[in-house]
C-alpha cells in the first residue's frame, strides 16, 4: 500500500503533551475523524517529521538513524508505527481518503443523541412532550407562512425542547421541502463555508441541493469550499438541525438541505462597524437574496446559533452565579427583542457594545440570515439557559419563528 510504502502525514493533526505523562506525545485529529488520540512517544513523535510522502520507511529508518547518531534502529519499528498511523487514518492514504472524499458525510454527534434509528426517535419525541415542550406538531396543512427560525444548536439533552418550540412552528406553518441551514462555525477561520457532501444520520441520508449551491456560488464568487473539511466535518451546528427535520418530514415528504456555516464576526465587533459594511459579509447576504430570487419553490431558512456562554470553561475567572445569571438573561433579553424586530442593527450595537463578552455564537448566522430574507415580524416562541451545578459554565439559547 502507498500510503506504508511512502507514509505522508495527513493534514488536521494537532501535538497535545499531557504533563502527567511527560515520555508521551499525543496526537490529537482536529477533523474529529478519529475520536482516541494517538499516544507516541518521544522518539516516534520526532520520527514523523519524516513521514513526508517522499521517503520510502528504509529512507526513514536511515535518516532517522543519522539523527540518532547511527544507533541501530529496527526497521519494523518505523512499519509499526506507519500501520498504527494508518489505521487511525492520520495518514494521507486510502483510508482517510475514503472517508473526506467521499460524497456523504458521515454522522459525528452520535453521543449528543442516541445512535439507533427508534431510540432516536424516541428521544426526540421526548423532546415535544416533556415538561417545557410545545406539545407534538398537528398534521395539518401548512399556511406557508413561516420564512425562517433561529434554532439553537446545544445538545440535545441541555437544549432539544427549545428546538421542538421551533421546529413545530416549521412543521405546522412552512410548506418548504428545502432548507437552508446557516449556522455557527466553531472550527474555521474562514468566513463562509459550503460542502456539497449529503449529511448521512441514524435516520438516513439529507440531500444537499446542488443547483441551490451552484447559485449561490455563482452569485458570491470562489472561496465557499477553501477550508470545507476544518468546517464541516467535526461541526454539529448543521448536523443537529437535520436529525430533527429527518424526523419531521420522515414518511410525509422528501427535504433537501444546504449546509453553509459562518465564522467569526469579532473583527466587526472590535472596530464597532456594521457587519454589512465587510465585503465578504455584503457579498453573501446578496448572494443569498439572488440565490432566493432565481429558486422556483418555497424555501425555509434555519438559523442554528446560541445565545451566551459565560462562565470558566469559556474563559471568565469567576463561576456564574445567580446574580450573575441574572444579568446575563436580562442582556439576553435586549437581543431577542432587537432579533424579534428584524432590528440586525440594534442587534448587532447591543452585541458589540458589550465586546461580545458573552460570546454571543448565534451572531455570525443571525445577522446574516435577517439582513439576506429580511423578513417581516418575529415572535419569541422559547427561551432557557444552561447552568451548570457548580457554575463551571452556562449557555442560553432561544428559538425564534420569522414570517412572512
């Protein structure tokens, strides 16, 4: 095999030494393809920086050898490790290569929700009907007049009966078979990110719409696919939203989607100007507006974002307590009432006065999504926030239904 012959370190890997074990070097995969990090130790981490692609494993051996000042090195000690490489796909060879280029992406939050297709199911209906859910959607026949939804995009089990307040809303009031997902991006530098690929679930596979795609990048130009694998493989923001519509729409009528994440929008928020007035930011949302213009059916847009995540683990000193709650849902509330208005400017100075403290992730999308559809009126439909027992962290999040 190529890949053993001549082993190329894959891109995506990222050196973690753990001070409790200081003889090892754990290599952890950024993509999240391989959830175990793989443990090396000192020597064997030095040895990758030959694992080139060039040389063959006596080249390595022999060079490796040198280094060592002509110690004996056995050879199987290189094959070894190119075969642990391999396996654990850091390798740039057939078996990482069949799973990032293949056309469907494979499911990556199982853990956040149950992995088989009727504890799934189950798990979502729970969603509906436990204590704080709006009850199970009516099968009635949609008005059509729902445009777009904000939908967090915490897990299920902090956040999933404030996506059902949503995606009933979708359900009973949008007559859309496709969906345009903008969501958060936690992993990429870039600003705006497409991926062609279908999302595969326990629930099966969602469709992305290629002649929407094709549109779209028409419209904003190249760029959409330059750090596809960084933003679209280890992301959920996509992901969490489409486990809920396959639910949905399961037996009543095929969806398709497209999945487009955004990065951060801090430089605004530092120099306090519009986002509008960034050129890649203004070129998407009229993208999107021309996208729309040129797209024969009716489109739903989903915005997956969360509100504040406040606390250590996000890198404030102090625990949240509840006075400190308090505050965080008193601000919470100004946002929700400038993103109910269709308000993006207020939205947004409300969010950039604070320096985006709380580190508002829902921003990117929200912002983007409202200034593209310009929808006429929103209405709160669910609020909560996350707190965790001894303050480590919280995180709240809103659903929000846009009409026509």
């Amino acid at each position: 095999m190529l890949a053993l012959e001549r082993p190329q370190l894959r891109p995506y890997l990222e050196p973690v030494q753990n001070h409790k074990d200081p003889d090892h070097v754990y290599l952890v995969d950024r993509l999240g393809l391989t959830v175990s990090p793989e443990r090396l130790t000192v020597q064997e981490f030095r040895w990758l920086r030959l694992f080139d692609g060039c040389r063959n494993l006596r080249d390595i051996q022999s060079e490796a050898m040198r280094q060592a000042g002509g110690r004996l090195l056995p050879l199987d000690a290189f094959a070894s490790l190119a075969g642990r490489l391999n396996d654990a796909l850091f390798l740039d060879g057939p078996p990482y290569r069949a799973v990032v280029d293949d056309p469907v992406r494979p499911p990556r939050c199982i853990g956040c929700y149950e992995g088989q297709p009727r504890a799934l199911r189950q798990q979502l209906q729970r969603q509906f009907l436990g204590r704080k859910g709006p009850g199970l959607p009516k099968p009635t026949k949609p008005d059509g007049r729902l445009r777009a939804a904000l939908i967090p995009h915490i897990d299920y089990p902090r956040g999933g009966q404030t996506y059902a307040w949503a995606f009933k809303e979708i359900f009973e009031r949008s007559d859309a078979s496709l969906f345009v997902i903008i969501g958060t991006s936690h992993f990429s530098n870039h600003r705006f990110t497409l991926t062609r690929k279908d999302f595969e679930t326990p629930l099966g596979i969602a469709k992305t719409d290629q002649e929407y795609i094709d549109r779209l990048v028409r419209h904003y130009g190249s760029g959409l696919f330059d750090d596809e694998l960084m933003a679209h493989f280890p992301e959920h923001s996509i992901e969490l939203e489409v486990v809920f519509l396959q639910y949905l729409y399961e037996g009543i009528r095929p969806i398709r989607i497209v999945p487009l994440v955004v990065g951060s929008f801090f430089d605004c928020v530092q120099s306090g100007e519009e986002p509008l007035r960034q050129n890649d930011i203004a070129a998407m949302i009229e993208a999107l507006r021309r996208a729309q213009a040129e797209t024969p059916e009716p489109i739903c847009y989903i915005i997956s974002g969360d509100l504040a995540h406040i606390g250590p683990k996000f890198g404030d000193t102090n625990p949240v307590d509840e006075a400190w709650l308090n505050r965080s849902h008193a601000q919470d509330q100004a946002i929700v009432r400038h993103a109910e208005n269709v308000d993006t400017a207020s939205y947004f100075r409300t969010i950039a006065e604070e320096g985006d403290a709380r580190r508002i992730c829902g921003l990117p999308p929200t912002y983007t999504l409202l200034e593209a559809v310009r929808p006429r009126s929103g209405k709160l439909l669910h609020y909560d926030q996350y707190l965790h027992p001894k303050g480590h962290e919280s995180v709240s999040f809103a659903s929000i239904a846009y009409y026509k």
